[in-house]
C-alpha cells in the first residue's frame, strides 16, 4: 500500500469502529507486516480510547484455519472494549465469532532490562488471571486472506468480556484446564487451555518477544488477552453464551 494512503486507511477503520460501520478498503494491498502494525497503531490513534493492554488471535490450529491466519497476530485494546463483568453485549456488523481465553494482569514491566522471557519470568511478571470472551471480527466488508490485512482491521479485535479474577489460582498450572462453551446450556465447544500454544503463558512469552522486537514491552496493569482454547464460535444476536473455565470459573453474557 502506497506510504500517503496509510493514514487515509487508519482514519476510516477508526471511523468505522467507532460507528460500527462495515467499509470497503483494499487491505490486500498492504506489502508487509511491518506496515500492517504502522495502520494498526494509526487507527488506534484516531479512534483516541487509552490502551488497556493487548489481545491475541490465532493461538491454536482450530481458530488460525477459521480466521485465515498461519500463526498469532495481536493488537492493542481500546478502553471502550474492554468490558467486565459485562452480561449484555451488542454484536456489531462483521462479528465472526468469540473466543474463550485467558486475560492475564501484569504485575510489573515485562521483560526487564536483560531478562530472559521465559514461561517461569512470565508467571513471576503476572499479577492475576481472569476467565474472558473475546469477541473477534472485521470492519470491512471482504473478508481479505492473510495475516495483514487482519493485523491492520485491528487484528479482529471488537471487544474483551471479562469474568471476575480468579481467586487462589497457581498460574504456573493453567496448561490443564479444561474449558466448556455452552449456548442456552447445550454443549457447543469444548476445548484445553493447552490448545494456546501448549500454554496460555506462552502467548504472554510471545506477545512480550514480538513486542521486544519492536523496542517495546508489557507494563504494569496491562492485560494481556490470549486467544482461544476452542474453535472460534459463530454467535448470534439472541443467544446466551456461558463458557466454564473450570477452577476459573465461568464467564456469561447475553447477545442483542
């Protein structure tokens, strides 16, 4: 994509998010990563919320087949989505679909100057764990392949539903739980917390890597939201999602 059409991109997926809008952009012809992330990060500019932390897709074969994806991708969080304890919620056009996934808080800037990132520095650096939907969808109206044109739409974040911190968790033993999406009670999916990357903790171990790469790193109270132990599920307005994170918890909300 030509270097004068960046900003003119992020100005109307902003536009677009802010309104809950669906548009109509050329995002196949963003040539790198690199230039992905420079939208993505113009866009958040535009749309002006503070940053609350980051969100991962693409953190297990199930969800990376679905969103056209061959590895995971983040974005930043705005304020405006990130919700807890939230029990309605109002699909916008181009949803896809939710996660069910892990939020952790941190603690304190990680990596420290000359720290190893590692999962042992990552269970030291996190301060809580909470049960979360993640609700994933696109502000254009075509579905572009590709991780680029993911990455700059936001990296198919819409919103991050929080459940309550959990209580008494070793976060050194989240490679074990099992997890249960059940729409108006019935069973939908099912999935491991091991689905994420064999570990939920090595998405946060990535997330700070690829971060670090860019002269950057988690801080304090960030969140970091960790893409989904299931497939992606399709929702629809109407319908009431509870996902049971075993010693986590559940987490539930009602579509509109």
């Amino acid at each position: 994509m030509y270097f004068e059409l960046k900003d003119t991109t992020a100005d109307l997926l902003a536009k677009c998010r802010r309104h809950e809008e669906l548009c109509d952009l050329p995002l196949d012809l963003i040539a790198s990563e690199d230039e992905a992330y420079d939208i993505q990060a113009a866009a958040q500019d535009a749309l002006g919320f503070e940053r609350k932390g980051y969100a991962i897709v693409g953190t297990n074969d199930l969800s990376c087949r679905m969103l056209g994806l061959k590895g995971p991708i983040y974005s930043e969080i705005p304020s405006a989505a990130l919700q807890k304890r939230a029990q309605n919620f109002r699909l916008p056009p181009g949803t896809i679909g939710i996660q069910s996934e892990f939020v952790f808080t941190m603690l304190r800037p990680f990596p420290d100057e000359g720290e190893q990132i590692s999962v042992d520095s990552v269970v030291e650096a996190i301060m809580s764990c909470r049960p979360a939907i993640g609700v994933v969808g696109r502000w254009t109206r075509l579905a572009f392949a590709g991780a680029n044109a993911a990455i700059a739409d936001f990296g198919l974040h819409v919103a991050t539903l929080c459940g309550d911190h959990a209580a008494n968790v070793d976060i050194g033993a989240l490679s074990r739980i099992e997890v249960t999406a059940f729409l108006f009670r019935q069973t939908m999916v099912s999935g491991s917390s091991s689905a994420v990357m064999g570990n939920p903790l090595n998405a946060v171990a990535w997330l700070a890597a690829a971060l670090a790469a860019k002269g950057r790193r988690l801080e304090p109270s960030d969140i970091v939201a960790t893409g989904s132990c299931t497939a992606v599920l399709q929702v629809r307005a109407g319908q009431h999602l509870a996902v049971d994170f075993g010693p986590l918890g559940q987490v539930e909300c009602v579509f509109n």
